[in-house]
C-alpha cells in the first residue's frame, strides 16, 4: 500500500478535503530545492550544537532543533507559503484564528529505531478532543529524501476517524517522499518516524499550526527576541501568535492586540466580539450569540 499523494500544484481545498477523508495528504515537491538548501545551511550550526533526546519517545539518536523564525529567514518563506497558510485556514475553519504550534528540523541518525505511533494532539495534556475538532494542521517538510530505509515518517491511514488508540508498526505505511514535499496530517492521526536503517541521515522540517485558543508548544515570543519581531511583516507576525486568539484571549495591558507590543497604533481599541462577527457564518453555533450584539466605533 502506498499513501496519497497530490501535485506541487493542488490546491489548498484539494489538500484540506483529502486531509479531512484520510488524515494526511502527501503534496509532492512543494517547495524548491533552493529554499531547502537555504533553511539547511542556515539551520546547520544550531543542528550540530543541538542535544540528542533523552527518552526512546523524542529518540536518543535525534535531535529537535527549533526557534526557525528567529534562526532561518528562509524557513519564513516557507511558514507563511500560501497553499501552506490556505490548508491550514480550512482545516481550522471550527475557530477564529489560528497559529503557530511549533517550529523545528526533526534530524533521524543512521541507527535510530522506529518511534511509537501517537497522535500529536496528546502534546496538550492528553486532552480528549472530539473526534470532529481539529485542534492542528501540521507538516513535515522532507529536508532530506524520505525513503522508507532512511525512516520516513509511518502513518496510520483512517486512524484519525478511530476511537482506537493502540496500532502497531505493522498497521503504519512509510510517507515516502522527495526532498520538498510535504506530508500533511492532523492531530488525529497516529504516526511516527520510522527506523533509520541507512547510513543516511534523516531530516524533516515540522511545522505545526493550531486554533488561536490553545497554548503553544513552542513559545515563538520566547524564541523569537522581540528585537527581530519588530523586523518582521504582519501576516508572520499574526500567525506567530501577535493577535487575538479569539476575541478575548491573549490581550495585553487595557484590553489591548498583542501586536501593540511590536508596533504602537495610531488608536488604541479594546479587544471586542468584532472577529467573532467575521466567523459566524461558518460557524453556526455563533448566531445565537451574535444575534443582540451592538458595536460602536471606537474613541480617540
């Protein structure tokens, strides 16, 4: 058996239906050599000084390499590539906004043997999600050629509709793939890297975004000095984490948009249910709430 796999140029509701059937969706070559040889020669010096896991979860012979904004003005590009940004804006329709999860190079050494099958969505405390709440949109670049030999990453094809939650090795298929493609998966389905039996090593780039509600795996204001923040465009901005999680979750001082620690506004406003008013019609449980609600402009 073989995984799915959709052109360099599918579209961002191709990916995004053949996410929700199957949990995944391999798009061949998305990105250019050129930009994967850029985010390797910037990230090399922090992969060589990263530290190897210290459970046969994370992989004693991996390493996890993180902080890409601040570290890879070319790993940008790819985090805010547009059919990247559009899939993960459809299969996190079910919340006002979403953002960021994580960002990291994901280095499998020769020697490395095949990871537990988990889903992802367990990084919030094990929290039982309901099966038809997509909490994450997550990708793993292939940084390296991804052959089953070398430990592509297995996945459970269907496992994100299951309420099963025990599949072995033998249930998985490796998600085998070129150098700039990527694999496609929600929260839900089980996956893991697969044993590295070459003499190769293994490289992934994961990024992973989440609804705007959720807390953060890797803390992108932490990792990325305010400093370079202040450098860079509002749309990566937002998507870090520089905006309303909702309408009332993540403000800062007076009620105030987060991305007023970046750059001062010309007025000041106070978080309000205006972004509620741009979801409702996709989200029909809003209407009720909606329906009384007056806003006026606001002040100098």
């Amino acid at each position: 058996m073989s995984l799915i796999h959709l052109p360099s140029d599918a579209k961002p509701e191709d990916i995004a239906r053949t996410m929700k059937e199957n949990g995944y969706c391999i798009v061949d070559e998305l990105a250019p050599s050129s930009l994967m040889d850029r985010i390797s020669a910037e990230m090399a010096p922090y992969v060589d000084n990263s530290m190897y896991g210290l459970d046969n979860f994370l992989g004693l012979q991996t390493k996890r390499t993180g902080a890409l904004i601040a570290r890879s003005p070319a790993a940008r590009e790819l985090i805010m590539l547009p059919t990247v940004t559009g899939t993960a804006g459809l299969v996190l329709a079910n919340a006002s906004t979403f953002r960021l999860h994580l960002t990291q190079i994901i280095s499998v050494y020769p020697g490395s043997p095949a990871q537990k099958l988990h889903q992802d969505e367990v990084a919030w405390d094990f929290f039982p999600f309901p099966l038809d709440y997509e909490i994450q949109c997550n990708l793993l670049w292939a940084l390296t050629d991804y052959t089953e030999e070398m430990g592509a990453t297995r996945v459970v094809p269907g496992s994100h509709l299951s309420t099963r939650k025990k599949y072995s090795i033998e249930d998985s298929v490796p998600a085998v793939m070129k150098r700039g493609s990527a694999l496609f998966y929600t929260g839900k389905i089980f996956h893991g890297a697969g044993e590295n039996k070459s003499d190769k090593l293994r490289q992934a780039i994961n990024i992973t975004y989440a609804v705007g509600w959720v807390r953060q795996e890797e803390n992108q204001y932490l990792s990325t000095p305010i400093e370079i923040a202040r450098t860079l465009p509002d749309d990566l901005l937002k998507v870090m984490g520089y905006q309303l999680g909702c309408f009332s979750m993540g403000y800062m001082r007076d009620g105030e948009d987060p991305m007023t620690a970046i750059r001062e506004p010309d007025k000041r406003v106070p978080y309000n249910v205006g972004i509620l008013a741009e979801t409702t019609k996709k989200r029909t449980q809003l209407a009720g709430f909606m329906n009384d609600i007056e806003m006026i402009e606001p002040g100098e």
